[in-house]
C-alpha cells in the first residue's frame, strides 16, 4: 500500500514538473527578453507574440529583469487575483 501511495504522489510530481515547463511568456518583434503580460516596460502589448518559455529560450531570449523578479512576480499575482 505504501509503495502504490508512493508511486501516486511520483506520478502527480513528474506532471506538475511537466506542467509549469509549459508555461506561456511573450516577445517583442525585436527585443532580446521575453516578458510577462504584466510587464510595464512593455510599449505596445498589440504587438506581442505568445510563446512558451522554452522556446523562448530556445531562441536565445533570456527573461525581463523587471517582470520575472520574485518579489515582483509575487505583488503582480496579488493585484490579478484582487
């Protein structure tokens, strides 16, 4: 029984880990940073490609200082959930 309980708890792990690689950022046409939507510094948010983070990556985009510091991160999932 402990290890079909352990074997649960590895699966529902290995999924979350899934999950959050797919997590979703956006580009400017010409920037060298993916951004959240959220970003301030952002100029023209009609102009943003959606695409996943590793992508992002894969393109040798690396992330917004501004709107991927943690405490930052944190106050901005405050004021959406509000």
């Amino acid at each position: 029984m402990k290890k079909l309980i352990m074997l649960g708890l590895v699966v529902t792990m290995m999924g979350a880990a899934g999950m959050a690689r797919a997590e979703e950022v956006f580009k400017t046409a010409r920037g060298k940073k993916f951004h959240q939507e959220i970003c301030r510094l952002i100029k023209n948010k009609d102009a943003l490609s959606k695409i996943d983070r590793e992508e992002a990556e894969e393109l040798g985009l690396t992330p917004c200082k501004r709107c991927f510091n943690e405490g930052l991160m944190e106050t901005a999932e405050t004021e959406i959930s509000e």
